[in-house]
C-alpha cells in the first residue's frame, strides 16, 4: 500500500523506489523479467532535485529531477516514455511515476514567483513553493477535467461516442472537457457535452477518478442520459460522433490505461448481463 508524506528521512534510506524524470521519461533497469524501477541511487547525477513522495512497502519513494539535456543512461538501464511503460511494470509503479513526473515538471515550473519573479523556496510542512518576497504559495497545478459517457435507449441501449480532432486516425472516445472557474462538476458535463455535441443530458452520476499526468489532468468521470437535441457538432474539436449499439462499437478504448476505457468497458458489462 503506498502512503502519501512528505516526511524528510531522518538516516540510512536503504532500498527505495527512485522515480527518475526526464523529458516525459522514467529510467528503469532493463532485465530479463521486464523493466521495473531502481531501487537504489544511481552515480549519474550530484545533489540532483528530489521530490519526497511517501512509502509503498516500508520504502521510501522519490521523484528525481534529471537535467533535460542529460544523454545516455547507466549501463543496465533505459529511459522509456510514461505512456509506452504502462503494462510493463505493476499498475501502482506507473501511477507513482506519473505522479513523480507531475511533481518534477511542477518543480522545474516553479522555481520563481509567478507574481514578482523571486526566487521561491520549499514551503516548510506542505506540497507547495513559498516566495519570501512576497509571500505568494504555488501549489502543484492539477486541471479537473470531466469525461462521460451519455447514453440513451433501454433494451437495444446506445453509448454516444466521439472522434476528437486529437485523436489519430479513426479512433472514438467519451466527451471530455476541462472544468471552468464557479463551475461544479455536473455543470461542466452539461455544458461540455451541449457545446461538443449539441445534445441536452439529465441524470449525471459520478463513475470514478483518475490521475492523468499528461500532463496535469485529473479526469473524473461520469454517466448521463440523453434528454433531447440531435447531434450538432463542435467542428473545431469534433470530427464525428454517433450512437452505437454494444455489437457494433467503432474503434474505441476498453479497460486498459484509461478512464476513458473503464467507462466504456463497465457499459459494455451491463449490455452483456442484460442478454
């Protein structure tokens, strides 16, 4: 179980989980049963930037700031793109190395005032960087955003599903949208799907959450009905969107890495219990 601190080691660490961060990279040691990631300080960096995560097992774990100019890795080991890591190490060792990735990137950010360009400094007991000069705290930037699934129909249900303008080739989502200032969370999956899609939706229930580091997202989702309205398009971020039976999906996540897939992957349960 991994616990969440900030607590500062107060001797010997011993074996730990090292979380070193590149350029959207994890370095882990190559071996024969998979990659996974170092369990004692590498010689390749002096005095380099370390984030404090927490424990998982009675280790320590840290995230480390690793110069975005260093080449090369130490004999062993390889730098493997966050995204391309899942599936090849346990699910909580990605989790923690996109957490390490967004406190590092946070770090790297926020080394001076936003408001009169000091230097800052850690801020003691909390997450956060402090300005002495004037006193301004920056937190780590996290952006909620809303992803939902809508769906419409009782026995033959549909699922809307969309192609975003992000997406390469023909490949389908669920709507998603980043939360705006004064606005709740069910008011963002009402507006989102309205402006995205042009359709109403009532019945907005919550699914589930999850941190997304690329780069600073954390997406919580929801399923809603369809009240009303045809499909109008948002051209600028839409390329189609459709109804679609569970026999009969288009290119689209289930399960995997995503909430996105999770959604998708629970409706497809559903259907399948009702046959």
């Amino acid at each position: 179980m991994f616990e969440a601190h900030m607590r500062t080691p107060d001797g010997r660490i011993g074996e730990a989980y090292w979380f070193y961060v590149r350029r959207g990279e994890i370095l882990v040691v190559v071996g024969d049963e998979g990659p996974r990631i170092p369990s004692s300080v590498e010689s390749m960096l002096e005095n380099p930037v370390t984030h404090v995560m927490g424990h998982l097992d009675d280790k320590w774990v840290f995230g480390v700031d690793v110069p975005l100019d260093l080449e090369g890795a130490p004999e062993g080991h390889e730098w493997t793109p966050l995204r391309q890591l899942y599936g090849k190490v346990p699910e909580l060792h990605w989790t923690l190395a996109g957490r390490a990735e967004q406190l590092v990137n946070w770090g790297r950010t926020h080394q001076f005032c936003g408001r009169c360009a000091a230097a800052t400094e850690p801020s003691p007991g909390e997450r956060a960087r402090l300005c002495p000069a004037c006193g301004l705290l920056s937190y780590p930037r996290l952006s909620p955003a809303t992803i939902t699934i809508v769906t419409r129909g009782g026995a033959e249900e549909e699922v809307l599903l969309a192609h975003g303008r992000q997406f390469p080739g023909r490949f389908y989502s669920a709507l998603a949208g980043f939360v705006e200032p004064g606005e709740s969370l069910e008011e963002c999956v009402v507006r989102e799907i309205k402006e995205e899609v042009g359709i109403d939706v009532v019945d907005v229930q919550y699914f589930g959450s999850q941190p997304w580091p690329f780069p600073h997202s954390l997406m919580i989702g929801f399923r809603a009905r369809y009240a009303g309205g045809d499909l109008v398009l948002q051209e600028e971020e839409i390329v189609d969107a459709g109804w679609y039976r569970a026999d009969d999906l288009p290119p689209c996540p289930r399960g995997g890495m995503s909430i996105a897939g999770w959604l998708i992957e629970a409706w497809l349960k559903e259907q399948a219990a009702k046959a």
